[in-house]
C-alpha cells in the first residue's frame, strides 16, 4: 500500500538541513574563555564585534543574546515606537517582524519578488504611508535584497534600512560585504547560521548614534559614560536613563564566535561548493525550480531552496517532503509566510493578502546544505532527490 515501502534505502543515517560546524579549536577557545576573568561581557566580546566590523567593513559592531535581541536594539535605535509602521517580507523567520510589535509598531507587509523571493521594492513603494519608519528587508536564504533599488525608496521618504541578515553573513552586494551598506544590519549565530556562538546576534552599523543608543539598550538603559550623565555622586554612579534589556552576550559564547570568524569564508566556501554540485545536478530536472541567482549579487547560501512544479507531479509537496524524510534526508519548509500564523491573524492579517509569498510557500522545499556534509551526503540528496521526483513526475 505504502510506496515509500518499495524504495531502497541508500542512507542508513539520518541528514539534517542545517548543523553546526565545531572543532578542536572552537573547544579550545571556549575553555580559554572559561578559564578567564570575565565569564560575561570580557575581553572576548570586544574582539568578536571587532572581527565582525573588520569583516564586514562597517565602523561599529554591537553584539546580542541572540539575532532577535539585536532587531530589537536596532528597532529600539531607530526610534520606532507606537503608531510608526515598518515595511517586511512576510517570507522570513517571526523575528523579522516581531521586533517591531515589541516596540509597539506596526509591520505592514510587502510581497515578495517571485523569481528572487526577496521582498520586491515596486511592493514596498505601495505601502509606504505617512507613519511607515522604517524597512526591514531580508536577505532570503543569503541571497542580498536589491539594495540600491531600496535606499532609493527609503532616501524618497526619508525612511530608517534595518537589514535582517541572519542568513548573509559572508554575502556581496556589488561587490560589497553585506553589513556594511544599510543603516544598521544583523546578523545571528544562531547553531544553524553559517557562523555559531551557541545562541548570539550582532548589529553591525556606520552611525555612532545607534551605536550609543544599542550598547546602552543591551544593558538595561544604564550608562557610565562621564560626558552622558546629567549628574555624577561618585566613582560608583551610573544612570538608567531608558528602558532597555539585559540583552548581553557572554564572553564564553564571544570567545566560540571568534574562533568561527576564522572559519567563516571556509564555511560560505563549502556552502557555494555544494550549491553547485546541487544545481548541476537538478537543472535539468523540469519538475522542479532550482535558486535564482542574480549576477549583481553574491549569496552566502544559508538556504538551498527547490521549488516544485506541482502541475508537473502526481502528489503534493507533503507527499514529496514526507517521502525524502523516511529517505533520511533533512527536508525543511522556510518559511510559513508570517501573516499566516495564528498570532499575526488575530492580529487582522490576512490569508490572500500575499499572493506571491503565498504560492511560494505551497511549493518550496529547503534541501540539506552545511559545510561540514561530505561528498558522499551531496551525493545521496541528489540521488534520493532526483529519484523522488522521477517516481511521482507526471
Ligand atoms: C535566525 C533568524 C533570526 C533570529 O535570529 P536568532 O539568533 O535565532 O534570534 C531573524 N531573522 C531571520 C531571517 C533568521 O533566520
């Protein structure tokens, strides 16, 4: 009855999508730290946020508890507030989105581009409204938004770019590093990200002003600094002069993220390896769609995304998806647009409203992609892919 049964296995193990790349030199690292003075914010952290600017070419890194903390301090540091609305992709993590909620803003949705997946800036443009603030675009499975096309917006009224790059760390925008380029970026080291500090996130900026205003807001609004205190009592005095958060990284987990600093361009490497391998090997399968990759841009490929062709298949996406899973292949779906979960629809959003996204979502399918998968695993998510797709072509 069941067909999956008829199929022979070829992997006896199961391959996850993503996974964490650690080594003997991350462990190193990490007991270093753990043997130090500081356990919290050390000596670790100032040289973590220092390769991340150097990296990256931006004048000022900030680093978080996490890549969600850090959308937060850069919503914080742009000012947005209640009523003031900020345009995102509804095709992206919650995070993208719920940053704006927790400073009493409103996300206002764009579609997406349906060949780049991208929030498409034509969509931002009929969005804008008096009390829009900000835009949030992500950089969709590391593959950088059109970025000249969205200052050009933003420049036009006069609005804040908060870039979530939780998936482009190592990515070029015309030949530039992501991070650099919009008025505050982010990036996570969340373990399935390309680098990894356990759990983590930076803000990455050219403004000394968000500078000021992020570092104080991860440390509960409190600030030392002798030429920001309206009064001075002593050597002991501080002042909490706004509501921020004890968003802090450790220096245990800066120590981690530094020492994955010196793997990054290996790690993004290895991802563009597999990537061609992948699109070698599927190009020519006509049920499927394989990335889209413009030439002005260099993705880091956090995501490896085929789209099915559902006219062109005799069973749903499910039907696919649950097949290569009893195959021990990884599968994902990124993401359930986020105007279609159940918060955001009592919140008013509504189904329909996306169509682009919408589609998209019914047909993708987030192949395994990480650089430490050997040959071997490339090998046997093409076979078992191709094969799949073959048995239920119509
Ligand atoms: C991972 C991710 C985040 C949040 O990062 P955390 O470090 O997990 O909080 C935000 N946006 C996108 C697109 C992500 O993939």
């Amino acid at each position: 009855m069941k067909k999956e049964d008829s199929i022979e296995q070829i992997r006896s193990s199961y391959l996850p999508y993503g996974r964490q790349w650690i080594d003997e030199e991350d462990i190193a690292a990490v007991i270093k730290a753990l043997k130090g003075d500081y356990l919290t914010t050390g000596p670790y952290i100032q040289l973590f946020e220092q390769k991340i600017a150097d990296y990256v070419g931006a004048q000022y890194a900030v680093s978080f508890s996490n890549g969600t903390a850090a959308l937060h301090g850069a919503c914080f540091a742009a000012g947005i507030g209640k009523g003031d609305e900020v345009i995102t992709t509804p095709m992206t993590f919650a995070a993208s989105a719920n940053c704006v909620l927790y400073q009493g803003g409103k996300v206002v949705f764009a579609d997406i581009d349906y060949q780049t997946y991208n929030i498409d800036p034509v969509e931002i443009e009929k969005k804008i409204t008096n009390k829009t603030k900000a835009i949030i675009p992500v950089n969709f499975t590391g593959q950088p938004v059109d970025l000249d096309r969205i200052f050009k917006v933003a420049e036009k009224y006069n609005l804040i770019v908060i870039e979530d790059a939780a998936h482009a760390i190592g990515a070029e925008y015309k030949g530039k590093k992501i991070g650099s380029l919009s008025d505050m970026t982010m990036f996570s080291f969340h373990p399935v990200k390309h680098i990894t500090s356990g759990e983590g996130g930076v803000i990455t900026t050219n403004n000394k002003e968000y500078y000021d205003k992020l570092i104080q807001f991860r440390s509960h609004g409190i600030t030392r600094e002798p030429s920001k205190l309206n009064e001075n009592h002593g050597p002991w005095y501080y002042e909490m002069q706004f509501l921020g958060y004890n968003y802090r990284l450790t220096d245990i987990q800066a120590a981690l993220g530094c020492s994955q600093m010196n793997k990054l361009d290996m790690f993004v490497g290895k991802r563009n390896e597999i990537v061609s391998k992948y699109n070698e090997a599927f190009k020519s399968v006509h049920q499927i769609t394989i990335p889209f990759q413009s030439p002005e841009v260099q993705s880091s490929w956090h995501l490896y995304i085929i789209r099915l062709h559902l006219d062109e298949i005799n069973v749903g996406r499910k039907e696919i998806f649950e097949s290569l899973q009893k195959q021990n292949i990884g599968v994902n779906v990124h993401y359930i647009p986020i105007h279609l979960l159940p918060y955001y629809q009592q919140l008013g959003y509504e189904k329909g409203s996306m169509p682009n996204a919408e589609q998209l979502y019914e047909e993708i399918i987030s192949l395994p992609l990480f650089p430490a998968m050997t040959e071997q695993d490339v090998k046997d998510v093409i076979t078992i892919v191709k094969r799949t797709i073959e048995k239920y072509a119509k």
